[in-house]
C-alpha cells in the first residue's frame, strides 16, 4: 500500500516538476505551523536551548551538480536545493530509492568520510526547528512527516513561551559523518560554536541548555572535550541535557551495519542502506567499545565486541574498519565535558546484545534473530547509557554536578516524547540557573 502511495507522488511530480523526479524546497509551499498548543505562558526564567538529533534523527538538504555514475532514471543536477533525507518522492522502490541511495552515502577519501563529488549535503534549517522538529516532507504537498522532537518544541512553547529558531533551536548536523569531520575547519562544530554564541547573544547573555538525543548526546560531549575551552564553556553553556546517549556505542549498531535497517520505512531496500551506513562515520561512531561480549554469532565463528576488525572483514567492508578507527581516534566519549549534566535515559527494557545470523554478510531478507542479555532501552544496553553517570567521577562536583535520572520502561526512541521527560527538562531548563 505504501509503494503505491508512493507511486502515486511519484508520478504527478514527475509530470508537473522541471527537475524530473526532484523538486527543490523553494517549490513547496510553506506548511502553516501552528508551534503554540494553547496556553500563553511566558515564563521569564527560561533560558534558551539547542537541540542536536541522533543517526538520521535530522533533515538534510542536496544539490546537486553533474553527479557521476547516476542509476538510471535519476537526474545528474538539480537547481536547487531539496530535502533528500527523508523525502517521500525519493522512496518509490526501484525507481527513486537507488537515487537516494547514490546520493546520501558518503564516499571514504584521504581518512575522510565525505560527500561525493558534485552533491553538496547540508542540514536544513540550521537554528531554527524544521531539521529536527521533523524528519520528512511529502514530495509533493510539502506536509510534514516523520515527527521526531516536535513533541519538546511543541511542549516547551506551550509550558513556557519558548519561540522556535529564537531560544529554542535545532542545531541539525550531518550525522554520516563523525567526530574527525566535525572539527575540520568550516566543519558542522565551527557551525555549532557559532550558533551557541548567537544564541547567547540573541538572548539577554543567557547561557544555553544543550540538548542531544542518542548520537546528538555524544555529538555534543565530543564538542564540549575537544572544540571550546573551559573558559568558553563556563560563559555560553549552562548544561548538557543527555536523553540516551550512547557513550560506550551499542551492538545493535553492528548488526544494522550487518543487516541492514528500514529505519522504519516498511518500503526502504535493505541492502540499499546496509551499503550506506557501512560508509557512515556516524554510524562507525556507534559501534560499541570493545569488550569480551559475543555480539554476532554465526554457524562458522562468533564475534565479540573486540573483533570488529575481523567482523567487518567477513562481511567484506574492511573500509568499514578504517572509517571506525579513523573516527574513534578523534576524541573520547567518556571525557567529562566539564559542563553540568544531565543524565536522562530508560531502563528495564530488554536490549539486544548479540544477533544470530548465517554469515556475518547476511542477506537482509531474513529477520534479525535476537539475543538478549542485557537491560537497557531497547537499543543501547545499560553499561553505555549509564557511561554518561561516570562523568562524574571526573569533573569537579560543586562546580559542574552531574544529576542521573532513570526512567524505567522508557526505550531509545520514546525518550524524545514522553511526557515524563519533557516534565523534567522543562524543569530544568526554566529553573534559572
Ligand atoms: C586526496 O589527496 C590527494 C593528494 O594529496 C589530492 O590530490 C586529492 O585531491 C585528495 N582528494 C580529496 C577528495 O580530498
Ligand atoms: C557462539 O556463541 C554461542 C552463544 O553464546 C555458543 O553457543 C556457541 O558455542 C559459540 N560458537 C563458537 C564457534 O564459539
């Protein structure tokens, strides 16, 4: 039902677009807004807040100019710039899902992950909130889907008069890269420093409260202990709220690199973004620390935490490992980032530890045989959720406290909506500090 949907769009675009399959942004029309639910609090204690989302937790924009080896039916450029993660137009199997494909996955350069020559790839709405509010666009009506922290936006303008792209902001980055890319000059952290400092300026010399979810967590951690100093820290950032970050990575980001995911899209090609994300730096990034734990099991041999070299090996992406050491020698995410913190996280949820599969290459038509071992949410086990507590250990406590809250039965994803957590943050972030 949904590839007909999508055919559907598919067709009446490509009949009535000049670009053929790809409508650039400028051609959509605005989607009305409505960002207030109702009250009219003000609350004057409000201090701004940055948002950063997790691995394709944000929108990303494409142009593209003379790009090569194009699958057939995919244009080579685009005069524009328009939304290719995620947008409905790009998912019709067979047809325009190999463009998206060809277009999103990152190329491994001279110990790079970068985009392809002639895509260039950037965050939409870098500051304001359509990055991270939500994920998606319908190709042709411009509505939005794919809602992601709509929910906190929405939530902390009704409770407390925030006004988005003011001091409530989404700071998207390109999460098919990692930490290496960031820092580089003009990189996605010089992007982030600058917003911070605007944000901070915009708003009476408040310091900011910085938000990340799952990856966005780490996104910020490995800013805050390798990009600014203290005395830059002390001036502009007044927390960083954690909502799941995966500091010690999670096995389950091994087996998608392994398997292949959907991301939720019961239309997506499996082996189309198995191939991308084994190109991921951000991906890469969450690969789970080394440890004795087996983490895939096949009939020929099992792999622990430690084997990732011989993992990716057998499933023929060695590059895969190159791109993983290539990241995790760019910082350290068990750094204290010196910055009180806020650990928010689930637990109590089973939490897949290993899969069982017939090769470490495996198709990606079969289901997922789990194995579960440990608490967690869902996704990250406890031992890299509760990583973000050790923080503690290493940061002066008067100074920058480090406050743990566990939520029981909250998963991975829940955590940006549930009406607990957003009680809390609101809390936090209106208590004038
Ligand atoms: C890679 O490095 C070589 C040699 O320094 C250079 O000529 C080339 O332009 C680089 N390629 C990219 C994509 O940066
Ligand atoms: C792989 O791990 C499974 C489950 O822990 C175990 O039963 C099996 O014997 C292991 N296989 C090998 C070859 O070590």
């Amino acid at each position: 039902m949904h590839t007909a949907i999508a055919l559907i769009l598919f067709c009446t675009l490509a009949l009535s677009k000049k670009n053929g399959m790809f409508i650039g942004l400028d051609n959509l029309p605005k989607q009305p807004f409505e960002y207030r639910m109702g009250s009219n609090e003000d609350n004057p204690n409000r201090a701004p807040v940055i948002f950063c989302g997790g691995l394709s937790g944000g929108a990303l924009m494409f142009k593209k100019d003379n790009l090569q080896d194009t699958p057939t039916l995919c244009t080579k450029s685009s005069d524009d710039f328009y939304q290719g993660w995620i947008n409905t137009g790009l998912l019709v199997p067979k047809i325009t899902q190999p463009c998206l494909f060809h277009e999103i996955e990152p190329v491994f350069v001279n110990g790079s992950v970068q985009s392809k020559p002639g895509i260039t790839v950037v965050p939409k709405d870098y500051g304001g909130h359509e990055g991270v509010t939500y994920i998606g666009t319908t190709a042709l009506t411009g509505i939005n889907i794919g809602g992601y922290a709509i929910s906190l936006f929405n939530y902390l303008a009704d409770k407390a008069g925030y006004k988005f792209g003011e001091d409530l902001r989404g700071a998207n980055y390109d999460w098919r890269l990692g930490p290496k890319e960031y820092s580089r000059p003009n990189g996605d952290y010089h992007n982030f420093k600058n917003l911070i400092e605007e944000t901070y300026n915009k708003n009476s010399n408040k310091r900011v409260h910085l938000i990340g979810h799952s990856l966005g967590g780490c996104y910020i951690q490995t800013f805050l202990t390798t990009y600014v100093s203290q005395e830059w820290k002390d001036k502009y950032v007044s927390s960083l709220i954690s909502l799941a970050g995966s500091y010690l990575g999670a096995p389950m980001a091994a087996i998608e690199m392994a398997t292949g995911t959907s991301f939720g899209i019961p239309m997506f090609d499996k082996d189309g973004v198995k191939r991308v994300m084994r190109k991921m730096g951000g991906a890469a990034w969450m690969l789970p620390t080394p440890n004795d734990e087996v983490m895939y099991i096949t009939p020929k041999r099992n792999y622990t935490n430690s084997q990732l070299k011989e993992f990716f090996q057998d499933m023929k992406s060695p590059e895969t490992f190159e791109i993983y050491q290539n990241e995790m020698e760019f910082g350290e995410k068990t750094k204290a980032p010196s910055v009180p913190v806020y650990c928010m996280y689930g637990v109590g949820s089973p939490t897949v530890t290993a899969a069982k599969m017939p090769e470490a290459d495996a198709p990606t038509n079969i289901d997922v045989d789990e194995i579960i071992k440990q608490d967690g949410d869902e996704t990250v086990p406890f031992y890299s959720l509760s990583a973000c507590d050790a923080f503690a250990n290493n940061q002066d406590q008067n100074k920058y406290p480090v406050v743990v809250d566990r939520f029981k039965g909250v998963t991975h994803r829940g955590i940006v909506s549930d009406a607990k957590i957003l009680e809390r943050v609101l809390n936090i972030v209106t208590s004038n500090k």
